[in-house]
C-alpha cells in the first residue's frame, strides 16, 4: 500500500504542478508576484521533484491554443450569465456591448493565467501520475 495520499488531480492542475508526481511547480515563479511580461511563461525544462520532461517533443505547445481558446469560450459564457442575473441584458439600452466591454478586459487580465493553466491542462492529457515513481522519490 502507497504510504501516501494521492494528490487531487483537479487541484494539482489548479496549482500547476508536475502531472507525473504532483509535487513539483511547472513555472518557476509564481504569476502573482513577477513584474516582467517575459517571465509569466518561464517553465523548468524538467520537473524538479521527478524529473518529467515538459515540452514532450518540438512543437508540443501549438495544441494549447484549442485549450486555450475553449477556456476563453468557457470564461466569456460564464461573464455573460453572471452579467444577464445581475444586470440583465436587453438591446434596447446597449447592456450587450457593455458585456463585450467588460469581459474583452477582463479577457485581457486573466491571459496569463488562461494561457498557464491551457499549458498545464494540455500536459495532463498526455502525462499521467505514475504511483511508482512517486514511491521511488518516497523512498530515498
């Protein structure tokens, strides 16, 4: 028997973490508390804890774009209901292009994360958690 708990999945991908043992960051600082634009896509090479190779072969992040834009998707339809219940949404007085307005910059805030957490999810497709490895880390 394992001696410990498998990490969530879901709240392993919310924080970023290595897919192969959920232990170890993808990015090396955090979103939050970074000043320059360049560095919000900083990634290890390989995760520090298990050593799991990221980018799995050239060319691996092109396919985050569909994830990417499908969160995007999501994101605006979840802005656009939660504008309708708490302001309502008519032609008549142009409601729908404040929505537009409002959800293009919050669009515009949230990218970075959005295109962190497109990159993360994309990896969890295609790397799963491996039990064993983790035991071996365990053990040393």
């Amino acid at each position: 028997m394992p001696t410990t708990k498998r990490p969530n999945y879901f709240l392993s991908m919310l924080q970023m973490k290595c897919p192969r043992c959920r232990r170890g960051h993808m990015y090396k600082e955090s979103i939050f508390f970074h000043w320059r634009v360049s560095r919000i896509f900083d990634m290890y090479e390989r995760c520090p804890v298990c050593n799991q190779k990221f980018e799995l072969e050239t060319g691996f992040w092109f396919g985050t774009g569909y994830v990417s834009y499908a969160l995007s998707v999501a994101f605006s339809v979840a802005t656009l209901t939660a504008y309708a219940v708490l302001k309502g949404i008519t032609w008549r007085d142009n409601s729908i292009f404040i929505w537009l307005i409002i959800n293009g910059i919050l669009l515009v805030i949230f990218q970075p994360w959005l295109m962190r957490i497109s990159r993360t999810i994309y990896l969890y497709f295609f790397v799963y958690y491996d039990e064993d490895i983790v035991e071996k880390l365990e053990s040393k």
